[in-house]
C-alpha cells in the first residue's frame, strides 16, 4: 500500500513539473508603456479618450490609444520596454496603436500610426526564434501603408498634402 501512495505522488509530482514547464513557453504578452526622455520644443499628447492636448514632459508614458504631436520646432524621444527607441520629429501627429510585451519570452506586438509627419524607430532585434515564429511583432503604418519591422532603423515619413 505504500507503494501505491508513493507511486501516486511521484506521479503528480511529474504532472506538475510538467505543467510548470509548460506554462513559460506560452507567455502571455503584457500592455506596457513608451517613456518619454527626451523632449525639445513644443511636443503635446492627447490621452485615449481625452478632446485636450497637454505638454509633454520628460517622464511621462504613452500606453496604447494616446496620441502624440511635435509641433515646429519640436521633437521628442520614446523608449520602449524591448529596447528599442522611436524619435518623432517636428510636425508629426503619431499615435499608439498597440504595445505589448513580455520581458521573459522577448516576445512582442508593438504598432504605430503616423498620420502625418516624420519617425523614426531604432528596433531591436528579437530572439530570432521569434521572428521565425512570427511572435515579434513591431509595425508603423501611415494612412497609405504599413511598413513592419523585425530589428533595424526604420524611418517613416507621411506628407498628407502630397499623398
């Protein structure tokens, strides 16, 4: 009988080491935030659900839905939880469509909107497992096109008066 108890136990006990194995290979993406670090000039943001624009001030995060402007003058430098960094330039109106990650897996899905203007987007390579995958997801698209990234510099310029 005893044997039958430590049988069963062993057994459970590889059940859940099984599962807990398991488990991080599927890991779940995360909404995360851009933080801005560096701002010059004029540069405003208009949180999702919000009709005001407000300053933007070095510090400040940017989550999925809000917009953001550089007016004249002004630029302002986002860093992202995966590494990699977007620069809007001067008159661009830009948005956060969706920014996801996971800091175990590496894996993410991260896309942005240029409505009008100039960015650009220093991507960092994903595990290159992931890009196999198609599990690293990192795209800008413009009211025209969309241009996806998988770990390079990227720029992507959108002149609404001349498309």
């Amino acid at each position: 009988m005893v044997t039958v108890r430590s049988r069963s136990v062993i057994a459970g006990l590889l059940g859940v080491l099984v599962l807990a194995a398991w488990v991080p290979a599927h890991a779940q993406l995360r909404p995360v935030s851009a933080e801005v670090v560096r701002v010059n000039g004029r540069v405003e943001a208009q949180p999702k659900g919000q009709t005001q624009w407000t300053s933007v001030a070095v510090g400040a995060r940017f989550v999925e839905g809000d917009q953001v402007r550089a007016l004249a003058g002004g630029s302002a430098d986002l860093n992202l939880p995966d590494g990699s960094t977007i620069l809007i330039a001067e008159n661009t109106r830009f948005a956060v469509t969706k920014l996801e990650y996971d800091a175990q897996s590496r894996e993410r899905n991260t896309a942005f909107h240029v409505v009008t203007g100039k960015v650009r987007a220093q991507v960092s390579q994903a595990a290159v497992q992931l890009v196999r995958a198609r599990q690293s997801n990192f795209s800008i698209s413009t009211p025209s096109g969309v241009a996806a990234v998988r770990g390079t510099v990227a720029i992507v310029v959108y002149n609404d008066v001349t498309m």
